[in-house]
C-alpha cells in the first residue's frame, strides 16, 4: 500500500535529496584510477579546491601509490598556488604557501603529509596544491600519485567535469607551468586538507 505524504515523510525525504545535493561519497584512491608519475623536474601535479570557509591551511596530504627508487622528503615539494580567470595554476606561491618539504620520505601506498604551511584562505576561492619532484635524478627517483576514480556513476568522487569550473580538478604541466589547460581532469580524488582550527 502506499504511503500518505505525511510532513515526517516529506521531511524525511527531503533530508535525505539535501545530503546528497551537498555531500558526496568518496571513492577509495588505493583501488583503480587515476595515476600520474611525477618522473621529470619540469613535470608538475596540482590538484585544486574551492575553499568553502576562510581559514589558515597548515598541512596536505597526498596519496602515493607506487614509489620508484628512493624518495627523500626534500625531493617531494609542495607549493600551494592560486588560480587565474581560466580555471589553471597561475605558478604563483601564495603567502604561506611553501614551497615545503614531504615530513617524511614518500614511500608506496602511504599518505604523504606536507606540513609547515601558514596559508590564509579565502572563503569561495580556488587554490591549487601543486607537488613536484626535486630529485637530480627524477627518472631513477619518483613517485606516482593517485588522483582519481574511474568510477562514472552513483557515487563518484564529489568531482566534476573537466570543463565545469567547480568542485576539486586536476591539472599536470610537463614543461614548469607554461602549458596546463590540456591536462585538466576530473573524478578527482586522494587530497586531504589540515587546518589550523584542527578541522
């Protein structure tokens, strides 16, 4: 039999349409995906997010999934840039934004954290967590992020299309941050974000 649109049913869907419309499931980055290998000093990844509240970023962490050689934490950097009006890093550091060393040397299937960082963010604005590899010699000594699902529907990755301009992006330069535009990718996942109020 069905039900009478009682208020409690109604409320109780509507709750229930809202967690979706705001919130998102994650995908697990350790399971399929995405990967990009950072094996050239010229070679960049960044990884975006709209920042919902104004507050000081003090540590990222980045999903690694495979390490060649050795990785020590002076050669796995982070520098956290802003955005310019084409949706693309600007290269530019922030105040407080690094660059910083890995805490530890990366390692396999592990979450580096890049701490140090004093970074004031603004509420509604997008700020990209770019890493880069160091090493003399980054085709002996490198290390390969996760960065996506390959996941396409029910619940993603609370990503976004390459081309839509909102939620989390990913963007890789092979030539020092002259050229990202072509690179932009979405189902964005493996970033984690530490703030100073510890949320």
């Amino acid at each position: 039999a069905l039900l009478a649109p009682t208020p409690a049913l109604v409320a109780a869907a509507v709750q229930e349409r809202l967690a979706l419309s705001i919130g998102f499931m994650p995908s697990t980055p350790s399971n399929g995906g995405v990967v990009v290998t950072i094996d050239a000093g010229a070679e960049w990844l960044a990884m975006s997010w709209v920042q919902s509240e104004t507050k000081t970023l003090n540590k990222v962490k980045r999903f690694v999934s495979a390490v060649t050689g050795t990785v020590d934490a002076a050669d796995a950097t982070l520098t956290i840039f802003g955005d310019t009006a084409a949706g693309i890093p600007d290269n530019t550091a922030i105040t407080g934004g690094g660059p910083v060393n890995a805490d530890v040397a990366v390692t396999a299937n592990t979450w580096p954290q890049w701490s140090g960082l004093t970074a004031a963010l603004t509420a509604g604005v997008r700020y990209w967590a770019t890493v880069k590899n160091v090493d003399l010699l980054p085709l002996t000594n490198n290390f390969t992020v996760r960065t996506g699902g390959t996941n396409t529907g029910g619940y993603t990755d609370g990503h976004q299309t390459a081309t839509a301009g909102w939620g989390w992006n990913r963007a890789v330069t092979a030539d020092s941050g002259t050229n990202w535009g072509t690179s932009l990718g979405s189902n964005v996942v493996g970033i984690r974000l530490e703030y100073s109020d510890g949320s």
